[in-house]
C-alpha cells in the first residue's frame, strides 16, 4: 500500500479501501449458512422485535414499491411484502451471492413469489431510476459498507418524493449501566458462539468490531441530512444497543 492509497476500517485494523468489499463477502460467505440461527442466537430472539417495530414505520401500503438494501435472508423483504401486497411490489438486493441466495430460500419457503424480484447490488451505486420507490430499507447492513455517504446519497436517489429511508443498525448504547455488559457480549460471547456454533470465530470478530466501528445515533442522524433527508431522527431500541433512523425525501 502507497502512501497516496486511501484507507478505511475493517473491524479495526486499516486496510485499502478497495479491499473492503472482498473481505466483507468473505465474511458473508462464510456466515451466510448460519446467519439466522445465529442471528437468534446473538440477540436472544430480540431482532425478530427490532424488525417488526422497523415495518410497523414503513408507511408502506397496497400497490406501493419498496426496496431492501443489504437484505440478506429477506426479513424485511417478507414483510413488505405482506404490505404492498399482490399490487405492490419489492426489491431485494445484497452485495453478497450467498446471502442473496439464502433470501431466496426463505421467500420461496414462505411462498412469496409474486410481488418480489432480487438483484445482486452494491449499496453505494444502487442500478435503480431515480424515484423509484416508497420507502427503502436496510437493516444491520449500513455498517459493512465501504463508503456509507456514498450508499446514503444512492439511497436518497431512489426514493420517490415522500419516500423514506429506514436504517436498523446496532448503534451505542444510551444507557451507561449496560456498557460493560454489551461489551462483554460483543467481544466474549459473539466470537464464542462463531466458533463452537458456526465454526467460524474470526468472522464473529470482525462482526463485533464493526459495531463498534459504527458512527453513533447523533453522527448517523446528521449524515442522513448531509444526503439530503429532511426531518430525519432515530428511535433508541434496547437502550440503544439498536437504533431506527428515519429520514425523509420531500
């Protein structure tokens, strides 16, 4: 690496900004098979609540187009689903081939074929015409992106006048008395369960330290309006140990 080579974070360690993505879909391939029992198993059941409360603010109604940003295994993706309804439609994307096929499984499992369509997308250059839809989400995929001003500004792009953005991402905690405690489970219990569950610790690691990495409630809220969002504001979930950012395109 040149001196002139930029930079950016991959967990904590500093690498070339062109390698992030290679090595965030190897971290995705690798976890894509255990993502939802693990996903289960990290937040004790608790993002199956943290994504209901996120559809519950979707605005989404019949006939209405929605996209999913870095959906992975397609939670969010089913729900809006059920929103927008036979009339509507849904657009699931994710940078990594094997999350999207994970996607696809559980749609088809849950027999939702009709109204979705999937593509295999960056979120920093989204191959969608500008406003293009009612609302978009992406849910605890914002953090893993090499260049988040760059997905926000391609985010706000797509969204119609009078759309919204939701972003679920793990955030810092607002309650002091859990610090120590959220800590312990980031770093002791996450690459634990990676290695005797998944069979993968490091992946886990890398995973505990981009939360950490992550630009608190306040700094995101205030990206969100350099894109160009209005009225945007967030909802501490957990005491903060997840948050809901809302913004709009008006």
């Amino acid at each position: 690496m040149t001196a002139q080579e930029s930079t950016t974070h991959f967990g904590y360690e500093q690498i070339p900004t062109g390698e992030k993505a290679g090595r965030v879909r190897g971290v995705f391939d690798s976890v894509a098979g255990n993502y939802d029992l693990m996903n289960d198993l990290m937040s004790g059941g608790m993002h199956r609540l943290w994504k209901r409360f996120t559809l519950a603010k979707t605005g989404l109604r019949p006939g209405d187009r929605a996209l999913d940003v870095a959906g992975g295994t397609a939670d969010l993706t089913a729900g809006m689903c059920r929103q927008v309804g036979d009339t509507g439609l849904v657009c699931l994307t994710d940078i990594n081939a094997a999350m999207l096929d994970q996607g696809r499984r559980r749609l088809v499992n849950d027999a939702i074929v009709g109204n979705v369509t999937l593509a295999q997308a960056n979120a920093e250059c989204l191959p969608f015409a500008d406003d293009s839809f009612h609302c978009i989400t992406i849910g605890f995929g914002l953090r893993n992106v090499t260049d988040k001003d760059a997905a926000l500004a391609s985010m706000y792009r797509a969204l119609k006048p009078g759309g919204r953005l939701l972003i679920l991402e793990f955030s810092k905690p607002a309650l002091k008395l859990i610090e120590p405690l959220y800590e312990f489970h980031l770093f002791k219990v996450l690459p634990m369960l990676g290695r005797y569950v998944a069979k993968d610790a490091p992946s886990y690691q890398y995973l505990a330290e981009s939360i950490r990495m992550h630009p608190d409630q306040e700094t995101l809220r205030d990206m969100m309006t350099a894109a160009g969002l209005e009225d945007s504001h967030y909802f501490n979930l957990t005491g903060g140990i997840v948050a809901l950012h809302i913004g709009y395109k008006y």
